[in-house]
C-alpha cells in the first residue's frame, strides 16, 4: 500500500495539472489559430516572422484584444465559411469591411445571428472606424454600393503626399533630427 501511494499522488498530480492547463494562443497550430480566443479571453491571431534565411515563417500570437464573456474557444469551420472569412488571415484589420462579398456574407443571418464571436470581433473593427455594425448590415442588405461608400468616407481623408521641400522646411521636435530611443 505504501508503494502505491507515490504512484497515486503522481497521477493526481498529472490530472491537476491538466485540469488547470490554459488554451494558449501560440500553442495552436495555424490552421485554428485565427478567430480561437485564450483562456485570459484575448483573441488569437496569425502573425508573420521573417527567418533569418529570408523565409517567412507563420505564428499564432496571443494579442491584446480582449473578447468580452468568451475564452477558450475555437471557430467552428460553419462560422469559418458562414461568415466569410479565412482562418490563414494575418492580423487582424477592418479592411474587409470595404469587401461587398465579405460584408453580404458577415451580414447574412446564417453568420449574424449564429457566430457571435466573429460578429463581436467586427463590430468591434467597425466601430474603430466609426461606424455601428448593425446599420452598416442593414444598410448593406438594403443597398450594398451606398453602404461601402458610407463606409469608406465615415472617416478624416489622410493627409496627401509630402514633397522634399515640404520635409526640409518642417521643423524637427528632436534636437539634431534624432528621435528618443524607445525604451
């Protein structure tokens, strides 16, 4: 009896151990890595690194952004298609908002009201842009071009090219045109 009992306290120990293991972004493998959110709820994205041959190498990151009310979850494949969208994405940006495919299939009920988390995520990209989801698909259900027109000028124009002149005459805030290191 008395053998048995480090055996047994090893084997509970496992079992803790794997009882309190925590869904780690850059533990998945890149094809459930986009649209996957942590244990700590932050959303998992796909992120290139250049190797030091020149290769580019693809790696699940764990970002910044924080999914309210969900964590340790991975996109089904029926959202994945419903919606639109492509697990092999890199980062995550609001560009595919200007997309009239990718916003009828985002808009659409199979995605809208069955796949909150990649719903959340995009309202959430729209609304960094200024714009509220819900209209922006209702608008989109009812005139697609206006609403990508609404869209793409919902924000400042950027500014327009700087010429040489323009930079030689500007004033540098950083004494001898040297910014502060970083850190």
């Amino acid at each position: 009896m008395a053998a048995k009992l480090p055996l047994v306290l090893f084997l509970s120990s496992l079992f803790i151990h794997a009882a309190l293991a925590a869904f780690v972004c850059e533990d998945l493998p890149n094809d459930v890595c986009a649209f996957s959110v942590s244990s700590a709820g932050k959303r998992c994205l796909i992120e290139t690194m250049a190797k030091n041959n020149g290769n580019v190498e693809y790696q699940c990151r764990t970002s910044e952004v924080m999914v309210e009310g969900l964590a340790e979850y991975m996109e089904t494949d029926e959202c994945v298609n419903a919606c639109g969208v492509d697990r092999k994405s890199v980062g995550i940006s609001s560009d595919s908002l200007l997309e009239p495919q990718f916003m009828s299939k985002l808009c659409s009920p199979n995605c809208y009201q069955k796949c909150p988390n990649i719903v959340e995520l995009y309202f959430n990209l729209a609304a960094g842009e200024g714009v509220f989801l819900p209209d922006l698909c209702e608008r989109q259900r009812s005139n697609p071009h206006r609403a990508m027109i609404e869209l793409m000028s919902s924000g400042e124009a950027a500014p327009g090219p700087v010429s040489s002149e323009d930079m030689h005459a500007a004033q540098s805030p950083f004494p001898n045109d040297i910014a502060p290191s970083p850190f």
